[in-house]
C-alpha cells in the first residue's frame, strides 16, 4: 500500500472516531451542561475568530484605509440578518467587497 494511502485511511479512521465518540460517551446519558454551552458558544466564536483574521492583514492607514473591508463585512451582516441566508451573506459581501476594491484602490 503506498504511503499516500495509508495516512488516508489513517485520516478516516480518525474522523469517524472523532464523529462516533459523542454518540458512544453520550448514548445512555444526558451530556454535561459544559458540552451544551461549548455547542451554543463556539460556532459565533469561530466566525467572529475568521472575521479577526481576515480584517488582521488590511492596511488601516494606507489608502483605501479598509473601506472595502468593512464595506464586504457590512454587506455580508446586513444581507444575513435581512434575509438569513448563508449563501446570499457571503456572495453580497463578497460582491460588495471585489466592487469597493476596484473602485478605490
């Protein structure tokens, strides 16, 4: 078996582990109140840590001074809470985004 596809089928191996452990720890109980807050909690912890990290490498004082930036990530806030749609939040800001580049830098 080459290599390659031995560290695949090691991968899957891994990954269906780590998607059947919760039913296997859980099945007979109800989880702990820490697993439930850590499943409300880090989804918006992990976007808001991806919103961080895209705005980290803009240039705030060269021009356009992130006005593209902030205008994508605007877009994209405005179109989800307006219609809450994963698809049409991140192809509007994305939009928005490519527009005020073009036309300010």
């Amino acid at each position: 078996m080459p290599d390659s596809l031995l560290v695949l089928a090691i991968m899957a191996v891994i990954t269906f582990a780590s998607r059947l452990l919760p039913f296997v720890l859980f099945s007979r109980t109800r989880p702990p109140r820490w697993v439930a807050t850590v499943e409300t909690v880090l989804p918006p912890l992990v976007l808001w840590l991806l919103v961080f990290y895209s705005l980290n490498s803009v240039a705030w004082r060269t021009t356009p001074y992130g006005i593209p930036a902030l205008g994508g990530v605007a877009m994209t806030v405005l179109a989800h809470r307006w219609k809450h749609n994963a698809l049409l939040s991140i192809f509007s800001g994305t939009a928005i985004y490519m527009i005020l580049t073009r036309l300010l830098g």
